[in-house]
C-alpha cells in the first residue's frame, strides 16, 4: 500500500514541481529547460527506484540494427564519452558506484544500464513535449536550449547506454564461464 500511495504522490509532486517552474521561469530560455532537466531527473529516478522492475522486455536486447554499436559510434558516442570524462561525470560516477570484477557487480551493473535507460526515455519524452510546445507557443529559435540539453542529458546516455549494454553482457558471459 505504501508503496502505491507513494508510486501516485510522485507524479502529482512532479507535476506541482513543473507548474511552480512554468510559473517562476520562462519555457524559452536556458534556466527553464536545465531545472526542467534535472527535476525531472530527480523525480524520475525516485519513481523507477520505487517501481523496481526486472527490465525483462526483448527492448532491452541489442538490435541487429545496432551493429555492435557501430551506429551510435557513428553518431559520436567515443566524443560523448570522452566529455563526460573531462566533466567528471565519469570519476564521480565510479566512486558512488565502482566497478567490480564479478558476475553479481556486473549483473547489478547490466541492470542499472536497463534503469538509466528508461529513467533517461521518460525524460527525453516529457522534454520533447515540452520543446513542441515551446516551438508552437514562441518559436523554433526559443526551443534550441530545451533541444540541445535534452540531446546532451538524455539522448546521449540512451545511446551510451545501448552502446555499453552488450559489453557488459559480454562480460557477464565470461565471468560465468559460458
């Protein structure tokens, strides 16, 4: 029941949050759509962690299409790797959460892969929504902020990790012998 009731205040409170923000800061600027971002990341991640689902979808297999990741090479993944390295991204991340060499670390890792994924796909969407809105209720011009973060914080990170996933299911392979 708790968890329930807390899976339903999470929306509301995020909803609340959005309009408090609609109110406060203008939807076409840079200040809107970086607390826009990182809000929604707040209330995203809390609401998946409740939720804890097993990510069993066929989804979350890698596609033939993704050719070993070779498209999302393509699409400058090593570049965005390497920013969030010289960001610190990388080091901050590996502290909170390193990198062991055995099956369950790896198991855990592969899982949270599946999590930040779709934490990052709802995002991306209610972002998008809002940069639909932005460009029909001012203009193309004024939506680039909400466009570009949301390229940067959530597209990006699908594809790192739909890039990494395979890896990491390799690896897991490995260490379990098969």
């Amino acid at each position: 029941m708790k968890k329930t009731l807390t899976l339903i205040l999470i929306p509301i409170i995020t909803i609340a949050s959005i309009c408090a923000l609609i109110i406060y800061i203008k939807m076409d600027g840079f200040a809107f759509a970086w607390v826009l971002n990182f809000l929604l990341m707040l209330f995203v991640v809390f609401f998946t962690e409740i939720l804890n689902s097993p990510f069993s979808s066929s989804y979350y297999k890698e596609k033939r299409w993704e050719q070993r990741g070779k498209i999302y090479e393509y699409f400058g993944i090593n570049i965005f790797r390497k920013l969030l390295v010289w960001i610190g991204w990388e080091k901050v991340i590996r502290k909170s959460n390193p990198i062991e060499k055995n099956t369950s670390a790896l198991m855990n890792l592969l899982y949270k892969t599946k999590k930040s994924e779709l934490d990052h796909i709802v995002i991306l969407l209610i972002v998008l929504g809002f940069n639909v809105f932005v460009v029909f209720e001012f203009d193309v011009l004024r939506s680039l902020w909400l466009l570009l973060l949301n390229v940067l914080l959530n597209l990006y990170p699908i594809f790192l990790q739909r890039y990494n996933r395979p890896r990491i299911e390799r690896a897991v392979n490995l260490s379990r012998g098969s």
